[in-house]
C-alpha cells in the first residue's frame, strides 16, 4: 500500500474512532476493588509510531494493557497510518483486548498485509467482532495461499462459531489440514457430526480422527445416540491414532451413569487389542 493511501485510510480511521467517541455518556469511577487502569504516557504513544521497532512493540503491549481511550486511540491511529510488520502485530494483539466498531476498518486493511504473520494476527483478531465484515475477512482466509493464515483462519473461525466457514474448512478437511477438523469439531451439531463421521475414504484418516476425537472430548456434546455414531466411525479406522482416541474416550468418560458410547467404545477397544 502507497504511503498516500495509508493516509487517506487514517485519515478516514482516525474520522471514524473519533465520532464513535463522541456523544458518549461519562463513564462512572471504578467499582470498588475493580483492578488500577494503567496509565497511558504520551511517550508510549510517540514510541509506536517510531523508528525503533523493539521499543514500538514493546509499547504497543504497554497501551493494551491499559483500558483507558487513549490508549485504543493511539492503537487505532498508528495501525491506520502504517506499521511495520513487526510492530503491527503486537499492535493488533493490542487493539482486540479492547475492542470497538472503528476497529474493523483497520483490520480489514492489515487482513491483506503482504506478511502472512500480519495477516494471521488481523484474521484472528477480526473473530472477536460481531461484524459480519469481519467474520466475511476470516472465512476468505481460509482461502490464503499460506497454511499458516489458514490455520490462523479456521482456529478463529472455530473460536467464533463462524458457521460460513463451515464449507470451505470441508474442502481443507478433505485436504488433510488439521486445523480445519478441529475448528470444524468446535462448530459441529449432530447434524454436521454424522455429516464428518461419513468421511471415511474421503479424508485421510489420522485427519479424520482428529476431529471424530475432538467432537467426543466436548463435554456439552450431545445427544449420547450422536457420540455412538461417531466410537461406531472410529472403529471402522485402521490408523492407531483411532484406538488411542477410543481409549482416551474410555479413561475421560465416567462408568457411571452408563453411557452407550463408552460401553460401545470399551468393545471396540477390546477387539482390536484380541481381548487384553
């Protein structure tokens, strides 16, 4: 991006974090015991958007550490004027643990950094907007040429429940990326999970098992007659990976109350083992 249209982009940023601001009702003094607002230095400000990148960084984990407006403000202003890769992802870090609508304009941008390190942490960032730009940049990650954005991808979509995601993660799946299955495992009702466990011959297995594992592993996953289907799935697989799942399943899951999974996994455990 051209040093002119990073200004004209602040410009429009700095426009946007500013009205948002205005109007606001004044916020009442802490509550008693609420943790001390760290203070914000017009130092720390002047230090991001220097020369020497170590100290930006540093600064930039500094102004996220503080809940107080200035210090989102100068996050926001210095990523719309540009930073440099290695300070832009402290920053961005920094940004999301104070989120804001202004936010996602400048994420959207950072989204398409030509460092893939960039685009990771803007990705990943962007799953904690409710905006459905925001969730559209990171299902489009997904997409990335790099496998390290689209592994940044599918975890933030996962940790979203970003349901757009859920078809191309299918087409990763299929592809053996492991990130996608566990995102996928994270979104999965019963209805997806009977759709993963007829992924066999389709996916390669030890991908395929990730995912049958980690749907079993979701506590609030359910109904038992769904967990059945998926120990049913896992025992047509011949990778050891499959048998360990099935036993991890067995030690995690309690005897009681009976649970069909567990007695079904328990004999499919016993079978491949020759009755040991």
């Amino acid at each position: 991006m051209t040093h002119a249209r990073w200004l004209w982009v602040g410009i429009a940023i700095v426009i946007a974090s500013s009205s948002s601001a205005t109007g606001q009702p004044a916020k009442k003094g802490p509550a008693k015991g609420a943790a001390k607002k760290v203070d914000v230095s017009a130092e720390a400000i002047a230090a991001l958007g220097g020369t020497d990148v170590q100290a930006a960084a540093k600064a930039a984990e500094q102004l996220g550490a503080s809940a107080l407006p200035a210090a989102h403000d100068g996050l926001l202003e210095a990523l719309a004027l540009g930073l440099h890769a290695a300070v832009a992802v402290p920053a961005i870090d920094a940004l999301v643990l104070h989120p804001a609508p202004p936010d996602v304009l400048a994420l959207r941008r950072y989204a398409g950094h030509v460092n893939p390190a960039v685009r990771s942490a803007a990705i990943n960032a962007l799953a904690s907007y409710p905006d459905p730009k925001a969730h559209a940049v990171v299902v489009g990650g997904l997409r990335d040429p790099v496998g390290s954005v689209r592994t940044a991808s599918a975890n933030a979509a996962g940790r979203a429940k970003i349901k757009l995601a859920i078809e191309p993660m299918m087409q990763l799946f299929a592809k053996g990326e492991e990130s996608s299955a566990r995102a996928l495992a994270a979104l999965a009702d019963p209805d997806l999970a009977r759709k993963l466990a007829e992924q066999l011959g389709k996916v390669p297995d030890a991908t395929l098992v990730i995912a049958l594992a980690a749907m079993l592993k979701r506590s609030e996953f359910g109904p038992d007659a769904v967990k059945v289907e998926i120990v049913r799935a896992m025992g047509k697989i011949q990778d050891a990976s499959a048998l360990a799942a099935l036993t991890d399943y067995i030690d995690a899951t309690p005897k009681t109350p009976a649970r069909t999974s567990r007695q079904e996994a328990v004999l499919m455990v016993e079978a491949r083992m020759g009755g040991k």
